[in-house]
C-alpha cells in the first residue's frame, strides 16, 4: 500500500498530508485559509481543508522523528475514509530516518483492534505513496527511501502481530495456544521451534515455574524459537514474561486491579515481534527467545503464600505473595535459556513484572535494570530514536537485602513497597550465572505495554512496547 512514486507532488490524484512547523514555508499553499480557521502550525495541530483534499499538521521539527509519527498518525485517521493519499518527502539532513517515521505514524497509527465489534474500523486507503519531490529542493537517495519504506513496514507490521496478541482475549489466548501461535509464525518465517509441556518442565527441575500454573486448568508451556542469521555477529537472547492471565493467584487481586491482566503476557508477545521482525529483515544475528507461558489463577491445588519453591538452579524461594508471580517464571526461564545457549552476548528480559515500575518511571515508559551501565545506556539512546521512552532504575547492595528470606535463600517479595521494580530486578539477577550478570538487561514493561486509553499513534490496548526499541538497538550493534 505504501511506496515511493517519482512524481511530483501535484502530479499525483490524492489526498494530500502536509507537514508545518510554522506557516512561513513556501510550499504552504493555503496559509491565508490556515490563518482563517485558526492554524498555526503547533505541534500536534490539525487543520482539515475538505475542498482541495489537503490536511496540514503540525510538528515540532523535520529532525523529531516521533513528532513525525504522531502527525501522521494523526492525519491518516482523518483521510483513512479516502482512497489514495500522497506526502511529499523531506531531505536536508537524512531521508531515511523521514521516511521511516511517516511509514511507521501510518502503519501504527492505522491499527485498530475491531475483532469483537461488529461495527468495524473502516480504512478505504488503497495507495499511501511518497512522493521522490520534497519539501526543500534537494536530491532524495533513492535506494535509501526504499529501504526506508521496506524495513519501516517490517517493524511496524510486527509491532502490530504484537500488539494483536496481547489484545486477544485471555478465552482464547492461554499458554497452549500462545505456544501455537508460536509454531505457526516459526513454521511461516523459517525457525526452529521447541515447545515444553508440564511433564518437560518437571524433567528440568522448573518448580517455581511450575507452581504458578498449577491451579489453572490451561496447563504451562515454555516457549523456545531460534533465528540463525547468516554472518551472524552478536548471540541474543530474550526472555519474555507469558502470564496469558494474572488474577494474582491465592493473594487474588482485587477486582479493579485484575482487569487489563490479559495484558500480564506483552513480554512474551513483544518477543515474538522482535524475531519476526529480525527474522523478514534478515538480520546478521543469531537470536534465540525463550517464553515462559503460565496462568495465575486460584484452586485447591494453587500455590501459597508461605511455600518454598526450588528453582531449577537450586535456589530456594520463600512465597510471600502469589502475585509476584511473574518472576517465578522468568526464574526457571532465565536458567533453562542459560543452559540450552552456552555462547551469549546479551541476555534480555521483558516483563510486565511490578505495578512499581509503573508508579516510578510513569505509564509509557519502560524501566531498564541490570549491572552493565554501558548496555543499558547504549540501549536506552537506541530506544529514544526509535520512538520508545525508556529510564534506567539503578540497583544498589542496600536494596539488594531487601528480598532476604528467613526460611529460604531469599524471598519473592520485598520487605516493604519501596523500589518494588528494582527489589524484582535484583530477584531475577539471582538466576544468571556469574559470566551472564553483565550480559544482561531486565526490562519492566508494565507501564507502555497496555493502556486503557490511547496515546500518541497507539490505540487503546496493547502498545507493542520493547518491539521497536529493541529492533533499533539490534541493527545498532551489528552495523557498528
Ligand atoms: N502483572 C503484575 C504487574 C503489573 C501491574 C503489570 C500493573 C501491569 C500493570 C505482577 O505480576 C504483580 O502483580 N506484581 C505485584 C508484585 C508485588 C506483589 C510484590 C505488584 O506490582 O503489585
Ligand atoms: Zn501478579
Ligand atoms: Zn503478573
């Protein structure tokens, strides 16, 4: 639907979408009118000219990528009725990067989850096309803007694979049909795929796993998928988080803290987005990604406040609360993946893991946790191109007590509510061996992976969060 088309501008039957900054520039062709209806060109404005098929928005710069995106998004909601729309491009500083943030504002400000309504989101758009003339007169790389184009639609379309599984409702998303989805995109985009059953993960010693999904009548499965890329320069891998549904277990949450806990899976969708995405842009890595699919729910076999759970390396876990569930998955995940991948580079985790997380750092931005400051700066400047907000949350020997047990080597809450992602980042930090400590990132996704209202060009629901920034910080690794 989107392409680059060698036309100019006004050769082109459609739509128009014409990003300001301010109204002095000369391809303003409307600015008496503008003026009249009171634009001027703020960020985030939109002015709707129905006769001559123009929409104007504003942005904050040509340079500001994500203020590009929301612009789109923004004008592409208004046209989507239409059905041919047009963009001239922008040149000085880099195409590409212009490009892709039009390409990504449509993609993933176009996206509705409408399965469940019967009256449907209507888009009519048949052709988005790129004009090769700009805004300012100079020469656009062509090459370029069809890479742009290409790799954009890849890792847009994958944020929005991941974002349909999150929004699919825990009735049909449990761990064994999370683990078909799995199948189904290894078997469409050429991985291998090894999927646990209940009676492997008892094989692997995988007891704290185990616990969490024991009162649930959908049983566990641990999700493995692997990507060999050709000239493979870095060994990842990721962990993702796949509570299909946390309803907090015996310590049961109350019922407006348990609805949006279909979400307690994004970890382990956005994953599988990532390796999609590394996998059609034929990425020179060798990247392997480990689920941990389980139900939280309550029974009479259900797991309890006060058991101990030995972990498959040997750690004993004192359970102080059902709820912090997440991390008793990732814990046997984190020492399974460790086991079956013996040459790593990095090893990160993406969890929905504590309702702190979201109260620190504020509901669309990500926390980043671990001991290596450079990974998590480098990951984090990686994230800001790609549109994702990340802030780091820092450990420290203090807070690193705080999961102390009295009956076991260490508990799965903290003593008290204080730094609650990072006393569940340091939990985690207990199941990676000593040469994988620095190697790895935990990455709390609880805030941006799913919001009840929209923001930016995400809709309501699942966001795709670590998606792209992870998918930016991978290319920057290997093109280094
Ligand atoms: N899945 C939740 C965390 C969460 C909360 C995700 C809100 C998204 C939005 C997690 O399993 C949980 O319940 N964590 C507890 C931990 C506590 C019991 C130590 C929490 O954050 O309250
Ligand atoms: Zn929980
Ligand atoms: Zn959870």
């Amino acid at each position: 639907m989107i392409k680059l088309i060698n036309k100019k501008i006004n050769d082109i039957d459609a739509s128009e979408i014409i990003l300001v900054k301010d109204l002095k520039s000369k391809y303003i062709k409307d600015v008496k009118i503008l003026k009249e209806n009171g634009f001027s060109a703020k960020n985030e404005e939109i002015c709707v000219l129905i006769e001559s098929s123009r929409v104007y928005v504003g942005i904050e710069d040509f340079e500001d990528y994500d203020s590009i995106r929301v612009g789109l998004s923004l004008a592409f909601n208004k046209l989507k009725l239409n059905k041919n729309i047009k963009i001239a491009s922008y040149v000085s500083k880099c195409s590409y990067w212009f490009i892709r943030a039009v390409v990504e504002g449509v993609i993933l400000g176009g996206y509705s989850f409408d399965k469940y309504k019967s009256e449907k989101n209507k888009i009519n758009v048949k052709s988005f096309q790129i004009s090769t003339e700009n805004y300012l007169d100079e020469k656009l790389n062509v090459d370029d803007a069809k890479e742009a184009i290409n790799e954009a639609s890849i890792i847009a379309n994958s944020t929005n694979f991941t974002r349909d599984i999150v929004n699919e409702i825990p009735n049909n998303i449990y761990p064994k049909s999370l683990a078909k989805i799995a199948k189904d995109l290894s078997k469409s985009n050429n991985l291998a795929c090894n999927i646990l059953k209940e009676e492997d993960l008892k094989e692997e010693n995988m007891n704290a796993f185990l616990a969490v999904g024991r009162a649930s009548v959908n049983p566990s499965r641990l999700i493995h998928l692997s990507y060999k890329g050709k000239n493979a320069k870095k060994n990842i891998v990721l962990i993702g988080k796949g509570l299909t549904y946390d309803s907090g277990g015996l310590s049961l949450k109350p019922a407006d803290y348990m609805v949006t806990m279909k979400s307690d899976k994004s970890g382990a969708c956005a994953v599988l987005g990532i390796i999609k995405a590394v996998s059609e842009l034929k990425m020179d890595v060798n990247l392997d990604v480990f689920i941990g699919a389980a139900e939280n729910m309550i029974g009479g076999n259900a797991y309890k406040p006060d058991d101990v759970l030995i972990a498959k390396n040997k750690t004993t876990i004192e359970v102080r609360n059902t709820d912090a569930e997440g991390r008793l998955v990732l814990a046997d995940t984190l020492c399974y993946a460790q086991e079956k991948i013996k040459k790593i580079d990095y090893i990160l985790d993406y969890a929905t893991l504590t309702g702190a997380c979201v109260v620190a750092v504020g509901p669309y931005t990500s926390g980043l946790m671990g001991y290596n400051d450079d990974l998590k700066s480098e990951f984090r400047t990686q994230a800001t191109k790609s549109g994702e907000l990340t802030a780091p949350l820092e450990f420290n020997k203090y807070l690193e007590k705080k999961i102390k047990s009295k009956i076991a080597d260490i508990s799965n809450t903290g003593e008290d509510r204080y730094a609650g992602a990072q006393t569940a980042g340091i939990f985690l930090s207990h199941f990676l061996t000593k040469e994988n400590k620095e190697k790895w990132m935990h990455i709390d996704i609880a805030g941006p992976a799913y919001r009840e209202s929209e923001w930016g060009y995400n809709p309501a629901g699942g966001s795709g969060a670590g998606v792209r920034m992870t998918l930016a910080w991978i290319s920057s690794l290997i093109n280094k």
